[in-house]
C-alpha cells in the first residue's frame, strides 16, 4: 500500500485564505475514509478522564478513544455558546459573519445556513458520500405556519407555538444542506417544540402542552408529542445513528454521519441506569451516559466491520455549564442549585483548571475536548497542542476525503490533517488567528500563546460581564497562565497593537465593528 504522505497534494495557497485541499490524486485512492463526526453538548473539557486526571466521572469510551486515537489539548469552538458553533462547525466559518452577532436560535427560528453556503455535509454528498444527521440541529428550520407566514421572520423572539402547521413538512432543514437522511429534534432538549422530524416531518403530531419547570429539569413551556421522552432522548438518538451505520456498511459507499447530542446541556435528566452512578449527582451522571452513548457509537462500528476505514471525532459545541468551586467543599452551602447538582464533597471541575464557563469569552467557555480516531493513518495514544477551532474540521474532513475545498465559503476553515498525520513533507500552520465570540457577542484573538479580549468582562455569565469593546481590554499569555489570572494588558502594547490589527484583518471590512483602536486603557 502506497504511503499516505504520497497521496496528499496541496493546492496553492490562494491570498493567504485558501484551505489547504488535496487534488484528485486521493479521488482515486481504492476507499475513501467514512466519517463520523460526534459533538456533544455542553461537555466541559474537564469531564472526560483523559483530560483531567483527578476526574471522579468515569468515561471509558473517552479514554479508550484517547490510547487509540489523538487528543487534542488545545482545541476551541468559535463561539462559547451553541448555534454559531454548529454553523462554523458544519458551514467551515465564524457565525458573526451571519446575522446572528450574539445568543443562540430557539426550536421555532427561520434558518441560520443561507442557501448557497456548502457545509461538509454537501461537500461529501458531491464526492459520493451518503450523509445523514441524526440528533439536536439548533439552526433553524424552515416550519410551515397555518396562515402560510413565518411570524418569527427577521429576529429570534420567542414564537407562539401555536402558528406553526406541523402536519407540514419543513421546507429549510438538514436534507436543504447535505444531509440524505435526517432525524432530528429542532433545538436544545429544554427547548420547545418537544418534537423528532425525520426528514423534514414530524413523527408524531404534538398533543399536549409541557409547562415551564426549574430545577432540575430545566424545561421551557411549549408542545410535545407522544413520542418524545426526554429521559430517553439520548438512547433513542444512539438507537438511529447505529441503525445507520450498520446499513450504511452495507451499502458499498462511504459515509458521513454527523451525531450531535442534547446531553449533557439541561434538562439533566439521566437514565435510570445511570442515576447514582457517578456520586456526583445529576451532571455526573449524565456525563456517564454521554460517554456510555460515545461507547455506542465505537461498537456500532465495530460490530458493522468498518472501524479501520474511518475517520472518527468526538467534541463538543462549547465549555459546561457547571461553575469551577474552590477546593473548599463548604462553599456549597452558599451557592446555587445548579451548581450544586453536579458535585459531592469531593467535587468534579467539569472545565478543568479553566476560568468561566459556557457562554464566556473565557477558555471554560470555549476550550472543549477534541479526540480523533483514524486506524493505521493517525497516531494512537498521543496528545496534540496544536491550536485548532471547530471550523477547522470542514477543511480537515475534506481533505481526508480528498475534495476540493472552496475558500470564498469557508474562509475560516483551515486543515489540521497534516498535524494529526504527523506528515514528514508538511508543516502544520494555521493560516490565521482564531477568534473566540462570546454570548453577548464579545470577542477575543487567539495568536500563538496570546489572547487578547475586546471587552471589559466575561460576556457571558462571570461577573463582570461586561460590555462588547468596552475598555479597558484584557491580555493573557496562556502557556504561563492558562487560568487568565494575570492580565498582561498594559506591560505589552505592542503584543495588543499586533493582535489588534490582525482582528481587524480577519474581520474584513463586511463585518463593521466599532472603532475599537481609539481611546485609552481606563484603570
């Protein structure tokens, strides 16, 4: 068998934007690579066992995945809450570039992906793939009203449930961008309408109406049908996706299956089987059955013999929801609920050493696990420190299955092939910065060690929150300090003058920030 380095022919780098793609050399490779792409929900980086030794969580499918695939350390989403993840994840660029600048969709909003934009879904079906999405998809759809009329058009207020016709099919959904088969809830697991379509229908028409419910069940009043139990929400996912592998094996050509899970994001809400597993709590336990749900997803193609010949990868969307507690357990007296639910006296970090949590533009917000499994072409049992974002994947996806990628669509996607390949004749070097974004649409530069925040706060749920452009800035170098306790701001002005400029150039001039270069640092 040839080398793999031999098959891999880079186009030239176009303005500095092109993403790196392989010619059609590797069209003719005897088989292309399936992909399965999982990406969990709210999984902080802390809660698997191979990022954080001190876990009392077990995760045996994560870790088994990290002694036979690679871990990424320093792996980021573009944004620290989930719709624009998903957008950059699927589409190979930043969600600001779109109109949605902050917050996330809900179940009722119109479509996020415009109409021309290709995502690795469409890019692989070109090739030949067969795709499919199976799980939570939180970019919009296309609902049908009963007064033929989308009264939600233009912004992402909460819809009155009862305008949508859903004996209608959806006519902007996962099969308009890619995917041949798709089975779906429309949004978060808290979020209405309480509802699976397959293929742009309902399976069952809603009947009954679900109240608004705190902790800890976290529900938001809305329709739900007959089918849908949220207990059993994510086995009955993992049922449909290993039901697609299994045939697709069958099917003499490769696939992609794109996997999202509404777990371990609220309501936490575990199975039977896995409650008082973990002695954690709730959270913990529900971080047991998304391992237990990953572990599913390796038997399924185990059990259908085509583990060797795919490109596995295993993330998450942003950081936990759970805050970081001081190592004195007694504090759990004096804070909230939510917090409580995910610890014991000797309590889990679900971020690890990390500041904030999902939602900042801190790295607890951002920073998320990241592991790939590709039998006899990846290296096993090794960690990366590579700097990559989730938009990187589209590119890197491609390139394993050899297509051409178009960088006037995804110009914020940029391969990481060659670093987990380790390839002699390649370096590794990400074209650009990344950009983190936070809830309220604050925004930093990551470069190298460096990362710079354009606020004054965490814009998102750490007080102070603060304000998007609002001085004074922040400026941390994380391989000294990857906690962001010191801000290094005033003793480095050429470092922010530097970062400064190469935001600005990321940006381009269609997305029109304020003038964040004018004024001073304020103490």
């Amino acid at each position: 068998m040839r080398e793999y380095s031999k098959l891999l022919v880079i186009l030239p780098i176009l303005i500095g934007l092109q993403v790196p793609a392989v010619s059609s050399e590797l069209d003719t490779a005897p088989q292309r690579p399936n992909v399965v792409l999982v990406l969990a929900d709210d999984l902080g980086f802390g809660d698997i066992e191979p990022n954080n030794s001190s876990s009392k969580i077990p995760t045996p499918a994560f870790n088994r995945l990290a002694r036979e695939g690679m871990r990424f350390t320093d792996a980021h989403t573009g944004s620290s809450v989930c719709t624009p993840t998903r957008y950059g994840l699927l589409c190979g660029r930043y969600a600001w570039r779109t109109r949605l600048k902050k917050g996330v969709l809900n179940g009722y909003s119109e479509p996020l992906i415009e109409k021309a934009q290709p995502t690795v879904a469409s890019l692989l079906r070109s090739a030949g793939y067969t795709t499919a999405c199976i799980g939570k998809w939180h970019l919009g759809l296309g609902w049908q009203s009963k007064s033929g009329r989308s009264p939600n058009a233009g912004h992402f207020k909460k819809a009155d449930d009862a305008w949508v016709d859903f004996g209608q099919a959806v006519d902007d959904g996962p099969r308009e961008h890619g995917f041949d088969y798709s089975y779906i809830i429309p949004a978060s697991l808290d979020m209405s309408p309480y509802v699976y379509l397959e293929n742009g229908k309902v399976t069952a028409l809603p009947k009954s109406m679900i109240e608004k419910r705190g902790f800890p069940q976290y529900l938001r009043r809305g329709e739900v049908s007959d089918d849908f139990d949220h207990e059993a929400s994510l086995s009955h996912l993992l049922e449909k996706a290993g039901d697609f592998i299994r045939q697709s094996a069958r099917g003499g050509k490769p696939f992609f299956l794109y996997f999202p899970l509404p777990a371990p994001h609220k309501p936490v809400i575990p199975m039977e089987q896995f409650q008082g597993k973990t002695g954690l709590g709730p959270y913990g336990d529900f971080v047991a059955q998304v391992d237990w749900t990953v572990g599913g997803i390796v038997d399924a193609l185990d059990q259908a013999g085509v583990a060797e010949n795919t490109l596995l990868l295993i993330t998450s969307d942003n950081g936990s929801f759970m805050k970081r507690l001081p190592e004195d357990a007694s504090v759990l007296d004096h804070v909230d609920d939510e917090t409580v639910q995910g610890y014991s006296s000797s309590h889990h970090q679900a971020n690890g050493i990390f500041r904030g949590t999902k939602a900042d533009i801190y790295e607890a917000g951002h920073r998320v696990p990241l592991l790939i499994r590709w039998p006899g072409k990846i290296k096993s049992g090794v960690s990366n420190s590579s700097v990559v974002c989730l938009t990187d994947i589209l590119a890197t996806v491609c390139e394993a299955a050899g297509v051409v990628v178009d960088a006037t669509h995804s110009e914020d996607s940029f391969s990481f092939l060659p670093s987990a390949l380790a390839l002699p004749d390649r370096v590794y070097h990400r074209e650009r910065a990344v950009i983190h974004h936070s809830a309220a649409g604050i925004f930093a530069v990551r470069e190298g060690n460096w990362k710079l925040i354009f606020g004054n706060g965490s814009g998102g749920r750490e007080l102070p929150k603060g304000k998007p452009f609002q001085r004074p800035f922040q400026l941390y170098n994380l391989s000294s300090d990857p906690e962001e306790e010191r801000d290094l701001l005033k003793e480095n002005p050429k470092k922010v003058l530097q970062l400064e400029n190469e935001f600005a150039l990321i940006l381009g001039e269609e997305n029109p920030i304020p003038d964040f270069k004018q004024g001073q640092d304020k103490d």
